[in-house]
C-alpha cells in the first residue's frame, strides 16, 4: 500500500515536472512563435477579401439645412459623357501598375433668370411687344449618380487596388473639366434661342401678335462659368 | 575584428530592410503622392434636349452618411486571435471578439442641393385663360426638378477595407434620396409654389394685365385642389 501511494507521488512529481518544463519552454518560444506567426499571418490575409456577405445602411445625421428662392427659366439641357482614364506614371521601384476606367455623364442645364426682366425690359404698343431678356447662364450641372460606372480596373499584385476616395478624386477632376468645357459646347448660345422660342410662344399664346424678343448681352463680371 | 566584421554585416541589413521599406512603402501608396495620371480624354455631347423648367426653389443639405459590412475573417486573422487569447492575463471572458466576421466602414458627407420647380412643358392650352386685361393661369404640379450631389460634393471620410464604386455610388444614390425626402418635409413645394405665384404676378403684371389669378396644385393625393390667389389681386 505505502509502496504504491509512493510511486503515484513520484508519478504526480514527475507529471508536474513535465508540466513546468512545458511551460517554462513555451514561455522561452512564445516570443519566437509569436514572431514567426506576425509574418505568416499576412500570407493568409492575402484572399477572401472580398467575401462580404452582409451590408447595413445607416440613417444618416442631420447637419445642415436651408431653403432659397430662385427664378430661373431652365431652357435647355446638354447630356455629356465622358471617360475618366487614369494611368500609373512609370517609376523604377514600381512593380506592377494601376489603370483605372470609369464612364460618366453629366447633365447641363441653362436658362434665362426671369428675376433679372423688369418693367423696363416690356415694351407694349397695341398688340406688339418687345422683350429683352438677360442672356443665358447656367443653372446646374448635375453628374448623374447612376451614370457613374467603373469599366476596367487593373491594380498589379504588389500594389494597392484604387479607393473610393481616390475614384472621387479623378470624378472631382472630371466635373471640373465638364465644367471648364461648357464654353465650346455652345450650351449659352443654345440656351439663348430657346428662351427667346419660349417667351415668344408664351407672349403669342397670351394674344399679342407681334412678338420680338431681344438677349441682353452678357455681363462681364455675370460671365460664366 | 570578427565583432567589428558582424557589426557592420548588420547595419548594411538594417539599411537594406530601410530602404527596402521605403520603396514598398512608396510603391504601395504612391497614388497618394500623385503617382497616377490621368488622361485627357474628350467630352461628348450625347443629346441636346429643348425644355422649360421654372426653379423656384433650392434646398441645400449636408449628411453624413455610414454603412458596414461584415468581413469574414482570414485564417490568419483567427490566428491572430487565438494567439491573443493565449498571452497571459487574455481569457475569453474578457472581451475578445470571437466572431468570424469583422466589420468594415465606409462614412461619406454628401453636401447636395435640391432644386424644385415646375414643368412649363406639362402646360395644356386650358391652363392659360385670357379675356382683356385679365388672366387666369393655372400652374402646373410643383416637383422636385433635380437633386445634384456632384463628386465635389461628396467626401470619403472613412473607408475601411475595399469597397467598390458601385458601393459608393449607391450610398450617394440613397444620400440623394434622403435629401429629396427631406427637402419636401421641409416644405421645398409649398414655397416653390409661393415663390412662382409672386414672379409670375410681377411677369404678368409687367405684360399689362390688370386682373390676374393664378391658381395652383400640388401634386398630393390626399390634398384637394388649392386655389391660391395672387398677392395684392384686384
């Protein structure tokens, strides 16, 4: 009996101490094992990133309000579309490269600003008149949410694929470029002859039968855009 | 000698690691530093289209805007978290995510306008009524004429992870729609109406009429027809 309670002493000793050398040997590595662990670990987060499954959208936080009047006749709309081509400029530490296509389009409206026609403008002589209306201005440019479409990506394997914020960036440019471009695309011009069609039609339709209608000249410090 | 030897062995790595980095570094995030170029390509005019819209009204709004989706987690990430679960003083009850998924953001400001009006093109010859020197004229439903969040509009604040333009874009789209809603709530019709009856008073006033009423009706289901009389009618 003492023989036997002796050797299950010596058989807890000795489990015990197994149990501290295992432990103390982990301890040792645990920095070595964590180590070796931070590099292999990147390796496995390489795939399934796109492997989202579920998506909330959030009602948003309210921050800023406000409401202004405007008069304008809007008389024309220009649809335009553009392609936004974003290349990677070469450089000797680059491996791989980044192309980016995205497809945009732009609505353009332009019209005449009834605010600006006063009394002074309306000449009336039996059933003529005359009306002199303020040129054509822009009224807005609206870039289409749904017309925004990405065509073609390409990121290299070493580098970084494109951002939403990096996207809006070159759409920034684009807006900016559609905007600068308004000049030649005759948008004014357009919207000129159709206000003068509108007012002309509106002015017969309320009985006079002589109808003139005059564009203002634009003025220089209203010039747009 | 041999330290000297190994001493040296080692700072030319440490500066072969720091240049290294320095060129992953810039590979990687160069775009940041203006690594990319775009190109110029043209503009195309696709369709010239004659309207006639009278805006009356302009709502501007800023939101902001967050949406998430939940991530699975890599096998290297759940390794991750058991290595933290085994560090010392770590147990499971303590906080630890266990998830197999991880949450990643995307927050925008999205600063738009809204611009309400009238369709002139919906006008039918019996909205216009005309005897003498008076006028009777009949406006067609007030609406919501457009709702513009241009890219400059728009501000990634926070994007976590990889999120595709079509996930920004349709973010943006529900930005647009929250702001058209509240752009009504907040009364954009009424005063659309309001700000066209006074403009179209002065026109016609302008044109010599003496007698004018204006008559309006928004388009609302539940609402009766409004007879709104011009300011200061005779």
């Amino acid at each position: 009996m003492i023989a036997l309670s002796g050797s299950i002493k010596r058989s807890d000793a000795i489990c015990n101490q197994l149990f501290r050398n295992f432990r103390m040997m982990t301890a040792m590595h645990f920095k070595k094992i964590r180590l070796l662990i931070i590099f292999l670990v990147p390796l496995f987060m390489l795939p399934s990133y796109s492997c989202s499954f579920f998506k909330k959208e959030k009602e948003s936080i309210n921050v800023i309000h406000q409401i202004q009047e405007m008069s304008e006749m809007a008389t024309v709309e220009f649809v335009v579309s553009k392609v936004v081509q974003v290349n990677d400029v070469p450089d000797w530490y680059k491996i791989g490269d980044r192309k980016l296509l995205i497809s945009t389009k732009a609505r353009i409206k332009a019209g005449t600003n009834m605010k600006e026609i006063g009394e002074e403008d309306i000449e009336i002589s039996g059933n003529s008149i005359e009306l002199r209306i303020p040129h054509a201005r822009v009224i807005n440019l609206n870039m289409d949410p749904e017309s925004i479409q990405e065509e073609y990506s390409r990121t290299g394997f070493f580098r970084r694929s494109f951002t939403n914020e990096e996207r809006y960036g070159f759409l920034v440019q684009a807006e900016k470029e559609i905007y600068e471009s308004i000049p030649q695309m005759g948008v004014l011009n357009r919207a000129n002859a159709h206000s003068v069609a509108f007012f002309e039609s509106w002015l017969r339709a309320m009985g006079f039968e002589q109808v003139h209608v005059v564009v203002k000249p634009m003025e220089k410090e209203a010039k747009q855009p | 000698m041999f330290k000297t030897i190994r001493l040296i062995i080692y700072l030319a790595l440490v500066l072969i690691f720091i240049i290294m980095g320095i060129l992953v570094y810039r590979a990687y995030f160069g775009s940041r530093s203006g690594g990319l170029k775009i190109d110029n390509t043209a503009i195309m005019v696709e369709e010239i289209k004659k309207i006639s819209q009278l805006f009356t009204t302009t709502y501007y709004d800023e939101l902001v805007l967050d949406t998430f989706k939940l991530i699975s987690k890599t096998p290297g990430e759940r390794l991750l978290d058991a290595m933290t679960i085994m560090r010392p003083g770590v147990s499971a009850s303590n906080g630890m995510n266990y998830m197999n998924y991880r949450r990643q953001e995307m927050v925008v400001i999205a600063r738009g306008r809204v611009y309400s009006g009238f369709d002139f093109s919906r006008l039918q010859e019996s909205d216009l009524h005309i005897d003498d020197r008076s006028i009777t004229f009949q406006l067609p439903p007030a609406e919501v004429l457009d709702v513009i969040i241009n890219p400059s509009d728009y501000e990634i604040f926070i994007e976590e992870g990889r999120w595709s333009l079509e996930e920004a874009v349709s973010l943006k789209q529900s930005a647009a729609n929250l702001m058209e809603k509240r752009a009504i709530e907040m009364g954009i019709l009424e005063q659309s109406e309001t700000t066209a009856i006074g403009l179209l008073y002065n026109f016609f006033k302008a044109l010599g009429f003496e007698q004018i009423t204006i008559i309006s009706r928004l388009e609302d289901p539940y609402e009766p027809e409004i007879f709104v009389p011009a300011p200061g009618i005779e």
